[in-house]
C-alpha cells in the first residue's frame, strides 16, 4: 500500500511521466471510442495519418539532433581558426535560414519533394519520409544549435575547460563528451522535446495547407497522409464547422462525439497532443530544474 | 550595434540578390519556353494565321511558304505541320493559362503593395498585443504563484475542503477550454466558428493571432519562467533586507495594484518585483526575434489555411499554384524585409538596454 502511495505521489510530483501517462491514456481511450462510434475506413485514416504525422515528427527530432550537433561543431572548430572567413560565412548563412518563416521554408521544401515524387525520384513511400524530416529540420535545427552554443560559452567560462586543456584532454573531447554529452544531454533532450512538438504543429500546418491551397498541384499520393491533410479533407472540414452549431443548438453537442467524429478527432488528436508535448516539456524541465 | 547592422545589412543585400537571380533566371526560363529549338520554325511563329484549325487558310498559308521558298516543297510541308502543331499548343495553353497567368507589372506590384502594408499593419498589432499579453499573463501567473506560496506557509491547515474543491471546478474547466484554445491551430479554431462567425476579416486575423497556434501561452511561460529564475537570484534577499515592498497581494497598500500589472508600462515602484521585472524584461527581448518569426509563421496559417482573399499570403499560395514564381519570389523578399526589420529593432532595443546598465 505504502508503496503505491509513493508511486502516486512520484508520479504527481514528475509532471513530465504524468503527461505521457495522460497522453497515452488520451490516445487509447479515444481510440476505444472511435472502434466504437467511427466507421472502419475512417478509423483506418485516422490511424495512418497519426502514425504518419509522428513518424515525421520524429525523424524531424533525430534529423534536428544530428544537424545541430554537426553545426555546432562546425561552428566551435572554425570559430578558433586564425581566418574567421569560414566562420563568418557560417554563422551568416545561419542567420539568413532563421530570416526565412519556418512555414514559407518548409511549404517550399514539399512543393519541391511533392514534384520530385511526380518525377519518380522516391522509389518507395518510406524513402519520403526522411526527405521531410531532412526538409524540416533544416528550418528548426537553428533552435537546437543555439542551445548548444549557449551550453558550450557558459563552461568554457568555468575553470573545469581549462583545467581539462592543461590536463591535455583534446578540445573536441571536452565540447563532444564533457560538455554537450555529460553535462547539457537533458538540456538537448528536453529541446527535441519541444523541437518534437513544432514538428507536428508545422507537419500538420503545411499539409492543411497544401491540402487546401495546392490540392491540383500536389495530392494525397505523393504526400504521405498526416493529420493536417486529413483535417483538410471536406468531411472533416464540415465536421469540424460543426462545432459552430453548438452556440444556437447547445443540445447539439451529444452528435458532436457521434456523428462528426472524424474531424473532431483530428482535431484533437493535434490539439491535445500539442497540449501534453508542451506539458512533458514544462514537466521534464521542472523536474531536473534546467 | 555597428557590427550587427552591418551583417543585417550584407543578409539582406545577399539574399535579394540571389532571389533578384533566380526571377531574372525564371523570366529567362519561361521566354525560352515559348520559343522552339528549330531556328527555321522561330522564324515563321509570327506568321499571320488567324485560325490555325480552318483547313482553307491552312492551304493558303502552305502556298504561301512554297511561293517564297521554292524547290524545298517537301522540306517546306514538315516545316509547316510543324510549325501549326506548335500554334496550336501555344493557343491551347494560352488558353488554359488566360484566367491564371500573371507576369510581375506595376499594376501588380501596387497590389502587392497594398496587401503588404495590411499584412505589416497586422502583424504589428499582434506583435503588439502578444508583447503585452504575455508579460501580462506571465506576471499575473508569477504573483498568482508567490501568494500560494505565501498562504501555505501561513497556513496550518494544509487540507481541502470538499465546498473549496467544488468551487475549484469551474475554473478548471475554464482552464481546460482556454488551454484548448490557446493550443490549437488558428486553421481548428476558425472552422469551429466559421458558420455563425465571418472569419475573413483582417480584426478576425489578428485575433487568431494572438490567440491561436500556441503563441501566447509558449512565451508568456518562457517569461514566467524568467521571473521564477530572477526571484531566486541575491539581489532579491538584498531588495527584502532593505525593505522593500513584497506582499503578493493586489488589494493590500504593500501589495501589487492591479492597474499597475494591467498597465501597458509596467512599473511596480518601492515593491521587489520592479526588480525581478525589469531583469526578466531585459531577457525576454532577446527572445523577440524568435516570437517574430513564429508570430509570421502564424499569420502566414492563418492567411493560407483560411484562405482569406486578397490577403498577402494567400496571394502567394494562389501564384505558387498557377506557378507564377516571379510574383512569388516577390512576396518572399517582402516577408524576409519584414523580418530582418523585426531582427535589427530586436537588437536595436537590446543594445539600448544594455548601455542603460552599463552607464
């Protein structure tokens, strides 16, 4: 008994393992619901589209990791070199990706991946998926290295670089292991966390819009389908326009969560998981206080 | 300051000029596509025909070629079938492309112009509005969490009772609905109330903007936690020691005045947080630049999700669409101005900032 106590209790007092309870336990009791209430095809859709969605999402994340860590790599070993050229010139590019809107860059990186699917060049469905995760991590990794950076500038203020160098531990060593690694691998972690859930609310954007905007240019089948491009779908989109209905028929809501459950769904399968990413996010830095 | 003007400055010079390289290589591009390869048949494309499917002035314009060109007769017949396949295509696609197809003139660049300013016009109001909200949200969430705190050391009943948790549920559920809110993508929110709401409005615009797609509530708990990190700082115990007003309460005269939080300039003289604000303030203008582009990451949503019609943004959906990439190209400079304008007033205002703690 005592012990289930403290599990409780441990459980109330890291907020971000009570999120992903919540979250899971959210997914499967809708997913309960709709075996129940959604027709089989529709269920099918939503259950693609979810996987689809955080599949991306989490390429995004370990594209975004790898990315980053080069760059900043990159930038610590040119930043030493006696020309600052190469430095200069990196940091510069840097700053114009982070001028462009992340949604214009990513919009115009699917376009393009949507044409190269017409072309052929995606031999199979999956090949794509690392292309979109490439494609988006180029536009959020800015995020991450300026994380790693910042973690890198405030130890090498501290007297453990330097008396490492004296020890003659290799520079890479110290930025690679002692500092990314051993000392700020929960600060990158809980980033991806976040940098997890930009990608699903820019994954599902991009293809509301492309869904909506450039339906005749670029279509379900050279896209994988994601939430976003099935809430664009006409019988989500009405079923979602009919939460309007609700403020002249209050007694309408009842039908909500029976009759228009495939938009709704989507909807707040985005919504709410948005939500808990935000609060694992919060929670996990909360709980090893970064 | 110098330095960063001077790189804000070699951005913007290099991007335009690659994207001025890329219109001017499309231009090229599609120039060259309306001509052929065969030399011979560009020669011949402005012959008059003036209707390539009439069999008669085919025959008339064939004879016309063989009395001009004579003993090539053969030779002249192919030129011919070919050069009226190529018409036809030409007319075919003219046709196709007579509703959609836009070249980049001044008539359209005035255009772009006016929905421009709109799409400037309302992204300052936002921005605006999200400066204050956030640190308002931001503070009121601060003071809120300090007076608990207060509370429950003052208070030896740490029970609830079952009256206060009933009382607790309301607000819950107002939070719930406000997280949904706040949470949702701005495209989720107008859909839900397009049927009895006109959601094509430029105010209908910035109020999705503010609220929606996670922008208020990110950074104002990325303000808050600033002011959590301040609270904890030395200087705080040193402003308490000399006596400095800290009750967390608004309706006590040694508390925080309500107006005082509302307020656009937010000043709580002779009280500890003044302090603690005004150091979070000067960190959270370092996040801006970042709170910019996600904010235009919004707007342009909310525009191309919504469709809304004659709006900057969606104007460059509909070009991408009829794959006029000029104009596009166009719209793309104007919203990297915009942000690079947002990046040197960002760092305009921490260069102020920081000479005022220097001196």
């Amino acid at each position: 008994m005592k012990t289930d106590t403290n599990f409780f209790s441990r459980l109330y007092n890291s907020k971000d393992q009570l999120w992903t309870l919540i979250w899971i336990t959210g997914i499967l009791s809708l997913g309960i619901w709709d075996m129940v209430f959604l027709n089989k095809p529709a269920f099918n859709k939503v259950i693609t589209g979810f996987f689809n969605t955080f599949t991306i999402a989490f390429i995004v994340a370990v594209f975004t990791l790898f990315l980053g860590w080069m760059i900043t790599i990159a930038l610590n070993f040119t930043e030493r070199m006696k020309n600052r050229v190469p430095f200069l010139m990196l940091m510069f590019f840097l700053n114009i990706i982070r001028s462009v809107p992340q949604i214009v860059g990513v919009l115009i990186a699917y376009v393009i991946i949507a044409q190269a699917a017409t072309r052929g060049t995606f031999k199979s469905g999956f090949t794509i998926f690392p292309a979109m995760g490439i494609a988006m991590s180029l536009f959020i990794v800015i995020e991450l290295v300026d994380l790693m950076r910042e973690r890198i500038d405030h130890f090498k203020k501290l007297d453990f670089y330097n008396a490492m160098r004296v020890c003659g531990i290799s520079e890479s060593r110290i930025i690679n292991f002692h500092i990314l690694w051993k000392n700020s691998r929960l600060h990158i972690f809980n980033k991806l966390i976040s940098i997890f859930g930009s990608a699903v609310f820019l994954q599902c954007s991009v293809d509301f819009i492309i869904s909506v905007g450039l339906s005749s240019d670029v279509n379900s089948v050279m896209l994988p389908s994601t939430l976003g491009s099935l809430l664009a779908k006409i019988d989500s989109k009405q079923d979602i326009l009919a939460i309007g209905s609700i403020f002249t028929n209050p007694s309408y809501i009842t039908n909500l969560f029976t009759l228009h459950l495939q938009g709704i769904t989507v909807a707040f399968l985005i919504v709410f998981s948005l939500y808990c990413v935000y609060a694992i996010s919060n929670g996990f830095a909360e709980r090893h206080r970064l | 300051m110098k330095n960063k003007l001077l790189e804000h400055l070699y951005g913007i010079v290099f991007v335009t000029s690659i994207l001025i390289a890329v219109l001017l290589l499309f231009n090229s591009n599609r120039k060259n596509e309306t001509s052929s390869r065969n030399v011979e048949l560009n020669a011949l494309l402005d012959m008059p025909i003036s209707n390539i499917n009439d069999a008669f002035q085919q025959a008339l314009a064939e004879d016309a070629m063989n009395i001009f060109y004579p003993g090539k007769k053969q030779h002249n017949d192919s030129l011919f079938s070919e050069l009226i396949q190529l018409k036809k295509a030409r007319y075919t696609t003219k046709l196709q492309r007579a509703h959609v197809a836009q070249s980049l003139s001044f008539e359209k660049l005035v255009s772009l112009s006016g929905m421009y300013l709109n799409f400037i016009f309302a992204y300052i109001i936002v921005m605006l509005l999200t400066y204050y909200g956030v640190q308002t949200l931001a503070l009121w969430r601060f003071i809120r969490h300090r007076n608990t705190i207060d509370q429950i050391s003052s208070s030896h009943n740490s029970g609830r009772s079952v009256k206060s948790i009933l009382a607790a549920i309301p607000v819950k559920l107002f939070k719930i609905i406000a997280y949904g809110v706040l949470f949702s993508p701005a495209y989720v929110l107008a859909y839900s109330i397009r049927t009895e709401f006109n959601t094509d409005s430029t105010f209908f615009m910035i109020l999705l903007g503010v609220l929606s797609n996670g922008l208020l509530i990110t950074y104002s708990n990325k303000f808050y936690t600033f002011l959590k990190i301040e609270y904890h700082r030395g200087y705080v115990e040193s402003a308490l020691v000399k006596n400095l007003a800290c009750s967390w309460k608004t309706d006590v005269p040694s508390g925080i005045p309500l107006g005082a939080l509302l307020h656009p300039r937010k000043r709580f003289k002779g009280h500890v947080l003044d302090h603690i604000y005004r150091n979070a303030h000067m960190q959270y203008i370092a996040t801006i630049k970042e709170q910019a582009s996600f904010l235009i990451t919004g707007l342009i949503i909310i525009e191309m999700a919504l469709n809304i019609h004659g709006h900057l943004t969606y104007e460059m959906l509909r070009q991408i669409l009829y794959k006029n990439y000029d104009i596009v190209i166009v719209i793309i400079l104007g919203i990297f101005y915009a942000v690079k304008a947002t990046d040197i007033v960002t760092d305009y205002l921490m260069h102020r900032e920081r000479l005022k703690y220097e001196n």
